[in-house]
C-alpha cells in the first residue's frame, strides 16, 4: 500500500486540452485517445480533459491560470501549438504564465512550449501559411 501511496506522489499532473474550430466531435474524440496515449507513455497522471468547439475562450483561459497558480496540474498537453489562442501574443502570454507558475507546455505537434521555443515555432508557422510567389516573370 505505501508503494502505491509513493509510486502516486511521483507521478505528474497533467490536464489534456482538446479543441475543435468546427465542433466536430469525431475530432475532439481522437485528439483526446492521442493526448491521452501521449500521457500514458510518459507516466502522467490525467486530471482533467477539456474538450472545446470554437477558439479558446475566457473561461478556459481562467481555469487554465487558477489551476496553475493553485499547482493543481504540472503538465499541460495539446495536439498543437495554434489550439492555446488565436494569435501569437495570445498564445506566448497563455504559455509564459503558465511556464511562470510552474507548468509544462506539451504540444504533440511541436515539443515543449516556452519563451526559447516559441520564436523558431511561430517563424516556421508563418512560413508555412505565407503562399510562394514566383518572383522572377
């Protein structure tokens, strides 16, 4: 009994958060199977799964910061960077703070989120949705 008691106190927090724009909920059910496989494998402990049609609103963004400063979770997991706001401000904020108070950012997509990872992901995002022109006529 005392090396369950033990074997839990080790183990990571970790709260999944799924969001589908569309509101599909075919999508939202895989995502939620992958963050919860990403979980499993890396030993953490689930303690909560979001799963949100449309952008991220206020109330996720609330619950996400109360629960941190709380030190209700350790582990944050997304499919991917873009699911944690709609624009990059919004997004390095939401990351800082919650590096800040103690969380890691996990995306599935793009490794670890934080202030050294964030500039290199958002310059290839940008390169990624800019189309290529032919230059030379």
């Amino acid at each position: 009994m005392n090396g369950q008691i033990a074997i839990r106190e080790k183990e990571k927090r970790a709260i999944l958060y799924c969001r589908s724009v569309k509101g599909n909920y075919a999508d939202l059910q895989s995502q939620s199977k992958v963050l919860s496989n990403y979980a499993k494998a890396n030993e953490l402990l689930v303690v909560r799964t979001y799963l949100e049609s449309g952008t991220m609103d206020a109330l996720t963004y609330n619950n996400f910061r109360l629960q941190a400063k709380y030190h209700e979770f350790e582990v944050l997991i997304v499919p991917e960077l873009e699911m944690l706001g709609n624009s990059a401000i919004e997004i390095t904020e939401e990351v800082s703070f919650l590096v800040e108070n103690g969380v890691k950012v996990m995306s599935i997509k793009d490794g670890e989120l934080n202030a050294d990872t964030l500039p290199t992901l958002f310059r290839m995002l940008i390169r990624l949705k800019i189309p290529k022109y032919n230059l030379i006529r």
